[in-house]
C-alpha cells in the first residue's frame, strides 16, 4: 500500500489530465506497471510532483484550466467553456443560469481570474520541470524500454500541447539525448525517436541547428536503407522536415548515398503513398543546393537540373549545361531533356561567350546520340548553327577541340535517318547535301586532324545510308574529284578513322563501283591495306566486316580487280578463313555475320574469272576444291545472303564444267575394221559423266553431279528467301542447258526428287526475274514425254505458263510458247513466235 500512496498524485494526474486543452494530458501511459521497472524508473516516477488542486479544476471540462473566467456569482470556469454554455442557453432559449450552481444570472459578464491563471502556470512550471527531469534520466542507453518509450511520448506531446514548449526542449538539452536513442538495440524505441525528432524540429530553425551538429543527420540517412520499416518511413518524414533548413539541405546532400535511396524512394511503385510524397518533397528541398541538383542529375533526376539550366542566372546555366555534358544518360532521358532543354542548349550554343559555347556543346553532344533525341534537336534546330561553326573562320570560329565536338553532334544527328534534303542549313537554304556542303565537309576532311576527320566521315557515312541522299552525296563527291583522296584513307594508322572511311567507301561501292575499283588497282597499295585489314587475326571486328563488305560490294566481273587480289594471295587466306568459321575455330561476335558473308561473296568472285587466259582462277579453284567449299555453304542455315552466293558461284563453276569436262579418246580401228566396219564392235568407255558426256570430277572440272550439291540445291527450292531460290534454280539449271545432254539433266533431276519443286516455284507467285527463270526450266523440263503428258493434266502449270505467255517479256512469251506446246495447250502450227533455236 506504501506504493500505492506514493503515486496516488500521479495516479489523480492521469486520471483529470486527458484533454488537448491540459499541457500535461497523455504524458504517461496510464498501464504504468511500478513492478516491472528498474530502480531509477521507480525514482524517476516517485518524484514529488504537486497535486493538482481543486480550484485548478474546471467544472465543465474536468481539465486544468488556461484562461480562468468568474462570474458574478463567483464561479469559476475555463473561458472557452463557460462562453459555450452561454451560447447554447441562447440558442436553446433557455434561461441563462450558472451551469454549477444552476441559478440564473443576471450579467453575462466573465472577470479573468488573473491570480489563479498565475498560480496554474507556476504549478504547471514546476510539475513540468520535474517531468523533464524524469525524461532527462530515461532517455539513457541503459534505461528500460518502456522507459525510454515514456519519456519519448511524454516529449512528444509537450511540443504538440504547445509548439513554444519546443524552446524548452532545447534548453533542457534533450535533443542530443533524443538522437542518441537512434542507436537503441529495439526497433520501438527507434522509430519512436525519429517520430519525436521530426515534432521536436518541425517549424523550429533553432532545434534544426541542433540536428545539424554531430552526425545525427548520417545516423538519419541510414534508416533509408531499411527496406519496407516503420524507421524508413520515419526518417523520410524527418528528412523532409529537416531540408527545409537551408544548411541542412547542404548536410543532408553530403553524406554518402542519401540523394540516391531518396530519388529511389520517390520513384518506386512499391512504397507506401505518403513515404513516396515525402521523399519527393525533400528533394524538392533539397534542389535548393546546387551540388544536391548535381547529385540528383547523376542518380537520373534530371529535372531540377533542367530548371535551373531554364531558369538560372547565366552563371548557373553555365553551370548546369557544363555538368549536363559530363552526365552519363540512358536514351529515354536523352529524349527528356532534348525535349525539356534542347532549344535553350541551342540558343547557349550561338552565344558569344566561348565558355557557353563549349558547355552547351558538350551537352549537346550527350544527348544527340539516340536516334529519338537527335530527332527532336533537328526540329528544335540544331543544324544551321552546327554547320556554321564547322565552316566559319576567323576571330570568332571554334577552336579545333571544339569543331570535333560539333563534328561529332552533327554526326549523331545525322544518322537518326532524318530527311536532311528539305531541312535549310546555309544562308542561301543550301542542306546537308548540297553540293557546296559537300565540298566544304570534302575540304575540311582533307585539312584537319584525324579526330575531326574521323567525325566527317561519320557524316558522310550517315548521309550515304539513306536512299534519299545518297545519290546527292555520291554526285557532289564525283564533282569535287576526291575520290582518290577518299580511298587514300584506308592505310589511315588510326581504327577509328579507318573505319569510318571504309564504311563510306562501302556505301558509295554500289553507285561508284568503277571509280573505286580504279583507285584500288592502282599502285599505292589501298588494296592490301584493305586486305591486311580484312585478314587481321584478332577477334572479328566492325571495320573487318566493313572493310570485307567493301571488297565484296566491288563490281563482281572486273577481272583486273580479281587478277590483283589474286597476286596479293587473298584468295587462298580467304578461303582458310572461311573453312575456319565453318569449323567453329574463329571466335564469335555480333560481326561474325556480315564478316562470313562478305568473304564469302569476295570468294565467289574468283567464279566470274574462270575463262581468264592466265588460267589462275582455274588453278586456285582445282587446289582448293572450291566447288566442295560452296556446297557446304549451301548450308549455312539462317545466312540467306551466304546460300544465295554460294549457289550462284556453283552456277559459274557448272557452266565451266562444259568447257573443261575431257571427252574421251576412242582407239584407232585396225586394218580389217577400217575396211569392213561392220565386223567391228564400237568401244565401251565407262566413268563418263551423264551429263557432260565426258571425264568428270568435282575438284578438276567443277562438276556439281557429286558432292550431292545437286539434292542440297533442290532443298533451297523451297528456301523463304526469293534471291536464294533464284540462285539454286539458276545453278540447277546448268544442268539443262544447251551443250549438255539435257535429257541426262533432266534424269538426274529425277533422281533428286526436284521435278516437281522446280513446278512449284512456277505456281508460286514470286519475282518476274524468278518467274522468268522458272518459266525456262520448266521447258526444259517439259521436253522429256514423260513429264510433259504427266503435266498436260495440271490445270494450275497450265494457267501459270499461259499468264506468262500473255505478260511476260518478248524471250519469255517465247519460251512459254514452247513450253505449251509441249502439253498441247498451243497447236504447233500457231506459228504466233519464230522458232526457237
């Protein structure tokens, strides 16, 4: 019972301090339990605090009273209570009466009980004092939990009774005490300070500084990293009010990590709401410091950034384009901000301050490399003041640096694929691929160093990838006679350069074929640079496929190209190349592809010299087996471009098998037999090819009977590509051409199973130059009886060959003609054509 009489004051305390109105309402929570606490929780609770008197007490609200009133009758009530019992009696209509002594007034009139408002606040000064004592002793890295937890929430709802009570807070120095309850082992007592630090500084710069000292604010920061926590939460909630001091913007900014987990917090999906809004209203705080705005900007919060770079002074500006040309962006951000800033880049790019110039630049060239973005800085109008410093001497002109980074810009919008023939760039509305634009990029690639040559060339590259330019560019390089000087690049030292020179030089092969080849057969040895490139015995590489894609985009039957590859010894290294990415030995890369498939063609070139009278494309193409090469290529499943090639090269090569097949030597008859031939048996020679009637082999007269290349042929028949089908029939029909035994041809067609897919491609609805060459093989095919009164009952061949008959050219109505002859769709006599020969 001792106890029980020792805390009957604090017992009455809770029991009549409930409401917002008292200063010390809900400063203990009422399950306090005596025997569960530590001998200083005991003494810290066991304090002397006055009672609460009765005269504190106001009757209407049971609470202590602020602003005692009396009445004329010398009650006395808290103001804001006895003027509401007042103003209910005369809404009501009812008599106004003392509500205590319920007697009827005479005089509405309230006299402050000034005396007792004094005592109130004196006796609430020394019980508050006391409580604070009592906190001070709890908030201690050794007091209980709930301890600590009480004391917490009594200061709590100290600030939030009244906010001036906060001075109190801080000149009992318990803010440091609060702080240092962050570092408490129980997740309650935690969360608990962070909840109080945030009330006790809410709209209070003073107890801001406070946090500001020491390494509170770091110990703050960590509770970010605690995913999905009431802490988090709470720290967020503490952050945002702490940014609103300036010098706390800067403090919170500096320590390590805290602008990354907040721009992660405010654009997450997975945060709760509130957390959410209120990391992202401290970092609208915090972009009140520059160096947060540049942390934010690195962390992919770029708009504060853009603000400033909109909005700032012209230092900052400055300040924010230099910083913006260092980021690293992602593609959809470099759309952003060209959407967001690119006109005013622009605009700091025509200033006369070189500095402006340069930042903008380097912020230009960040964000110019995507397509999308280049896109919205075209149209923002980026080109005209690009080319103006590349082609403006004088006082005011770019130094050299500078023009490479505007080389640069104009060669990351370029390729985005825009169509630069209608967009204006000069003063006489000349564009990029005016003649005079042309010529000047010419003149500049052949008067400044490799760096802003190699940016030019990037250029012309992106301008000759687009089928609306490149015949301007193409007409513009001719006039201006640089082709030589173009191709002279190839032996540049330096890959990068190399590189964009070659992929120029292969994007002009198909219009400047000739004028290139000329360069190339010349004597200054572009050509085995070229080669020495392609053959480089490292990893496959962009500037291998492009150089090797050059060679092979050269004009096919120029022997005196294929003559000078052949003295350089290509050809036999080519091949091994080849052989080497079949067999897997050459390491992979995303140019293994293109890299193939331009050896392969280069190869196939060597097919369109066979007739040469040197005899050494022959040679190569014996020693090699070539014809064994193509037929493994046929395939290369998935390489398109490499079946079509290699069927066409086995084209060649069949068609050479005529004039190479040796036809056998027939013994001299003796005497008798050369008088009376009929006692003679004429010789039996075996081994003769069906065909070609004569000594055959795939190695020495190119054959493509063995090899069983014509069955692989006969599968691309049915390939999805037009030009690899093309090509297959192409090859298969050498087999049925005039010179050979056709009806053998045909015979061997059988035997592969393709008679009826070389129909197919007939029926199908293909290419006219495919339908041309189906429309001839079929009427080979149909000179064999068998075939042709099998056909004869085919409605559908029938159709397809008088569609040709009706629309095809002059030599394929002829051959259709024929060919429905053959089935009786066409009387002989119709005489309609002259005869075929």
């Amino acid at each position: 019972m001792a106890h029980a009489e020792e805390l009957s004051p604090m017992l009455k305390l809770e029991r009549f301090q409930q409401g917002t109105l008292n200063l010390m309402a809900g400063s203990w929570d009422g399950n306090y339990d005596p025997g569960s606490q530590s001998d200083d929780s005991l003494h810290f609770d066991r304090l002397h605090i006055e009672p609460i008197y009765d005269a504190f007490i106001c009757p209407l609200t049971k609470q202590v009273m602020r602003d005692p009133v009396t009445l004329e009758n010398g009650q006395t009530f808290e103001r804001d209570a006895i003027e509401k019992w007042f103003r209910e009696c005369r809404e009501s209509r009812r008599r106004l009466v003392c509500p205590l002594t319920l007697r009827e007034l005479r005089s509405t009139e309230l006299n402050p009980s000034i005396a007792l408002r004094n005592t109130i606040e004196e006796w609430k000064a020394r019980n508050e004092a006391a409580q604070l004592d009592m906190a001070r002793k709890s908030l201690s890295a050794g007091s209980p939990e709930n301890d600590i937890l009480q004391a917490l929430k009594f200061v709590q709802q100290l600030c939030l009774n009244n906010p001036s009570n906060k001075h109190v807070i801080r000149n009992a120095e318990l803010i440091p005490s609060i702080a240092d309850m962050l570092k408490s082992s129980s997740r309650l007592v935690r969360s608990k300070a962070l909840e109080t630090l945030r009330i006790v500084v809410e709209d209070d710069p003073d107890n801001k500084e406070i946090i500001a000292e020491g390494h509170t604010v770091r110990t703050i920061v960590k509770f970010l990293s605690h995913e999905q926590s009431k802490e988090r939460e709470e720290a967020v909630s503490l952050l945002h009010e702490l940014s609103k001091s300036e010098l706390l913007c800067e403090k919170i900014g500096s320590v390590n990590g805290a602008i990354l987990m907040l721009v992660g917090m405010a654009s997450s999906n997975s945060e709760n709401l509130l957390t959410v809004e209120s990391a992202d209203k401290t970092l609208e705080n915090l972009a009140e410091c520059e160096n947060n705005v540049r942390q934010m900007a690195e962390n992919g919060r770029l708009h504060p950034l853009l603000t400033l770079l909109l909005e700032g002074t012209p230092e900052t500006k400055l300040s924010m384009a230099a910083f913006l040309g260092e980021l690293v962006l992602n593609n959809d951000v470099k759309v952003y901000v060209a959407r967001t800033a690119g006109s005013s880049l622009i605009n700091l790019m025509k200033s006369t301050n070189m500095e402006s110039r340069e930042a903008a630049l380097k912020a230009l060239n960040q964000i110019s490399s995507d397509e999308s973005s280049a896109k919205v800085l075209i149209e923002a109008g980026v080109l005209p003041p690009l080319v103006k410093d590349l082609f403006t001497v004088g006082s005011n002109q770019l130094p050299m640096r500078l023009k490479e980074v505007s080389a640069t810009i104009l060669a990351n919008v370029v390729s985005s694929g825009y169509d630069f023939d209608s967009i204006p760039v000069g003063p006489d509305n000349q564009t990029l691929v005016s003649e005079e634009i042309i010529h000047n990029l010419l003149h500049l690639i052949s008067n400044t160093g490799p760096a802003i040559e190699c940016r030019l060339f990037q250029v012309l590259v992106g301008l000759t990838s687009s089928q609306t330019t490149v015949s301007s560019v193409v007409s513009a390089i001719k006039s201006s006679g640089a082709t030589i000087s173009l191709v002279q690049f190839i032996e540049a030292p330096q890959r990068d350069l190399r590189l964009a020179s070659i992929k120029l030089l292969q994007n002009l092969s198909p219009y400047m074929g000739h004028e290139l080849t000329g360069c190339l057969r010349g004597t200054s040895g572009q050509l085995g640079s070229l080669i020495r490139v392609i053959l480089e015995n490292i990893a496959i590489t962009e500037e291998q496929a492009a150089a090797v894609g050059l060679l092979a985009d050269l004009p096919e039957r120029d022997v005196g190209l294929t003559r000078q590859i052949l003295n350089e010894g290509a050809f036999e290294l080519f091949i091994s190349r080849v052989i080497r990415i079949r067999q897997g030995e050459t390491r992979g890369s995303r140019f293994m592809t293109p890299y193939l498939e331009g050896l392969v063609k280069v190869l196939a070139r060597i097919t369109f010299a066979l007739s040469e009278e040197s005899g050494s494309a022959r040679a190569l193409c014996r020693e090699h087996n070539v014809v064994s090469l193509f037929i493994d290529l046929l395939q290369a499943n998935g390489l398109d471009k490499v079946q079509m090639v290699s069927a066409m090269a086995l084209e060649n090569l069949s068609q050479e098998s005529r004039n190479l097949t040796k036809l056998p030597e027939l013994p001299t008859p003796g005497f008798c037999a050369s008088i009376f031939p009929c006692l003679s048996k004429p010789p039996v020679i075996t081994g003769l090819c069906r065909v070609h009637r004569g000594m055959c082999s795939m190695k020495e007269t190119f054959c493509i009977l063995e090899g069983h290349a014509v069955e692989k042929l006969v599968e691309l028949l049915d390939h999805n590509n037009d030009q690899v089908i093309e090509a297959s029939l192409a090859a298969l029909s050498t087999l049925l051409e005039d010179g050979v035994d056709i009806e053998q041809g045909v015979q061997v067609l059988m035997d592969a199973e393709g008679i009826k897919p070389v129909f197919d491609v007939l029926l199908e609805k293909r290419t006219e130059s495919l339908k041309r060459r189906a429309v001839w093989a079929v009427e080979r095919l149909l000179r064999t009886e068998d075939i042709a009164y099998e056909v004869s009952g085919d409605p559908n061949v029938g159709l397809a060959l008088v569609d040709a008959f009706q629309h095809g050219d002059y030599r394929t109505r002829q051959i259709a003609e024929h060919a429905l002859k053959h089935v009786d769709k066409i009387p002989n006599f119709s005489g309609i054509f002259p005869n075929m020969g």
